[in-house]
C-alpha cells in the first residue's frame, strides 16, 4: 500500500499522514458470528416482551486452520455459515429448541436425506472447571431441559457423555452420505454461560434483571461443507431443481429455422430463472444428446424438424432416456412445476 501511495504523485507530507494512518489500521478476522450477535442484543434495553429475538446472519467467518488439516470443501480457512442465535427465556426454551429440530427435518426432506442421527451431546462432571463451564445446577437443568424437549417431540436420538460445548448441552447432526460417510451437518447449542460473561439482561415481569439462554443454531453447517456432502451424496447426479446446469436445448443441426424456433423456448425459461443453455451448433446430434447427459438433470429438451411444425418438444431426461414429444408450453410448465415442488 505505501509503495501505491509514492508512486501515485502525492505529497511527502499526505505519504508520512496516510502512513501514519496504515500503522493505526487494525484487521481482525471473524472466527465466528456470536460475539457480533451478544453485541446487537446489548445495544439496548431488552424486555420480556422483546424475547424471544431471533438473530440471524449469512455471514463469514475465518479459522486458520493448519495446511495438514486443510480438505477441499469439507474443511477451509474462509467459510460460509448460516447462522443464528435465539435469545428467550427459560419458558420460551422449549418451543424455540423444538423449531429448530423441526426446520433441521424439513430440510432433510428437502434434500431427501433419509438416514440421519440427532446426538445430543452432555457435559462430563470431571471435566467442570476445565474443559466445561464450572456451574454444575445448570448443566443438569439444561440438560434435563434439551431431553424433554427430545422425548416430547418423539425424536429417535443417542445421548453421547463428555461431548458438549464449554458453555451448554447441544445437539449436532449426524447424516450419511450416498456412499456411507458419515457427516456433522448441523447443530443446536444451548448456552447459558456467555450470555452473563457479555452482562446480557432483559427486564422481567417483576421488574428484576435476568440473563436470557441463549440457543445457537446452524442447521446447515458452513455453506462450503454442505455443498461438499451433497456433491457426494448426490454423486453429481442433482434433482432438476438443485442442478447447477438444469435444462440444454438442442437443436437436431443448426437450420436457421429451427434455432429461431429454439431461441424463445430458452428465453421463456431464462425469464422465469432456470438455469438454461443452449446447443444449436452443428456438431452431431448424438454428440449434442451425450454433452447434455454428462451434466445436467433434464438431459435435453430436443428441437427437429417433426418437432417444430408440430408446436412440440421432445424431452430427453438425464439417465431417463426419451420421454417422447410433447406441447411446448406443456414442457416449459413441467419444469417450472418441478422447480417449484423441488421433486426429486
């Protein structure tokens, strides 16, 4: 920066003042979005009435990790973190723990992950003081408090001993990819230590001050981790609707004709945000049909000449094979409907 600075005609005198500013700059990487979180909380005055509050970032976060340690998208030194925190009170526990085992399922259905384990994670008494929080009354509370919401909720889960945070129980995620790796995908933390350690209050119905729990929810991990699973879950093979490359149109050849028909079917589905590319070279058809399986889901939407003066398309699905000729407009409804629905 300094050399930018000399070499860019300015002042000696504005260089040594905009040198003196680059020593007083200070950068600080993220580790994580909680204390960012505590902060917005203790901006102002909380009430009763304001809790639960529900924070939630998409945001970056830094980890150095050591080069030996560094694994494609499994484990990188920037990452990605949908992330929240809940701050409610120890009546309003049980309803926020719950939602967010709940919003876990839904997302498993989304994305068709059928075999996945809840492990709720608990303190161990000889580690109070030093690898866990020394406040024995609430390890035992919350704990108790996270396995009834367990119980009720009638969720199949293993309870594992000397697995928790420092700071409160929780509950990480276990799922199995297509091919039998096993992977932490997400996470649901109680703490009821940091918030007192930030002076985190909230005025009470009696007027007293009290220290909110606080529930730390990831339900999808990092971003970069979780595109890593499903790539290997999936083996490559996305439903239409999660592809990166969803739908290729191909023309038999490049008749000039036919590519005029082509260019408003792509344009409709661009229009209507599918990710839609477009093949009306000469390269030979079989050729045209096998570069649009190697990639995406619905192999090919095929224009010929039969096709064009009957107002059709003839659908080819990827790993499917053809699906015969059908109304163009009933074509581009199928597809937005089977976005929308996220079918499998």
């Amino acid at each position: 920066q300094r050399e930018v600075i000399k070499e860019s005609g300015i002042a000696q005198d504005e260089v040594i003042a905009a040198e003196r500013d680059l020593e007083a700059d200070r950068y600080y990487l993220k580790a994580m979005n909680c204390p960012h979180h505590h902060r917005i909380f203790a901006a102002e005055p909380r009430s009763y009435r304001d809790l639960p509050l529900r924070l939630a970032e998409y945001g970056t976060c830094y980890r150095y990790e050591q080069s030996g340690e560094l694994f494609g998208l499994m484990r990188v030194r920037s990452l990605n973190m949908n992330d929240a925190h809940i701050y409610c009170t120890e009546e309003q526990f049980a309803d926020e723990f719950r939602a967010v085992n709940d919003m876990y399922l839904k997302y498993f259905k989304i994305f068709g992950l059928e075999k996945y384990q809840m492990r709720f994670s608990t303190h161990a008494a000889e580690g109070l003081g030093k690898k866990y929080v020394n406040e024995p009354e609430l390890w035992k509370k919350t704990e108790d408090m996270v396995r009834k919401v367990l119980i009720e909720s009638g969720i199949n889960y293993v309870e594992v001993a000397n697995e928790a945070a420092f700071y409160g129980p929780k509950i990480d995620v276990q799922v199995w990819s297509a091919i039998g790796r096993e992977f932490t995908i997400a996470t649901n933390q109680v703490d009821f230590a940091v918030p007192a350690k930030f002076g985190l209050t909230y005025r009470d119905k009696d007027n007293s001050n009290k220290t909110p729990l606080c529930i730390h929810r990831a339900p999808l991990g990092t971003h970069e981790r979780f595109i890593g699973f499903l790539i290997e879950h999936y083996a490559g093979n996305f439903p239409l609707w999660l592809a990166p490359d969803q739908v290729r149109v191909i023309t038999l050849n490049d008749d000039e004709a036919l590519i005029n028909y082509a260019k408003p079917i792509v344009a409709e589905l661009r229009a209507n945000m599918v990710r839609v590319d477009a093949d009306f070279s000469a390269t030979p058809f079989k050729a045209k049909i096998s570069n649009a399986e190697s990639g995406e889901k619905l192999g090919g939407a095929r224009i010929g000449g039969r096709d064009m003066e009957a107002g059709a398309v003839s659908v080819r699905l990827h790993h499917g094979g053809p699906q015969g000729a059908k109304p163009k407009a009933e074509v581009v409804a199928d597809i937005l409907a089977s976005i929308k629905e996220r079918r499998a």
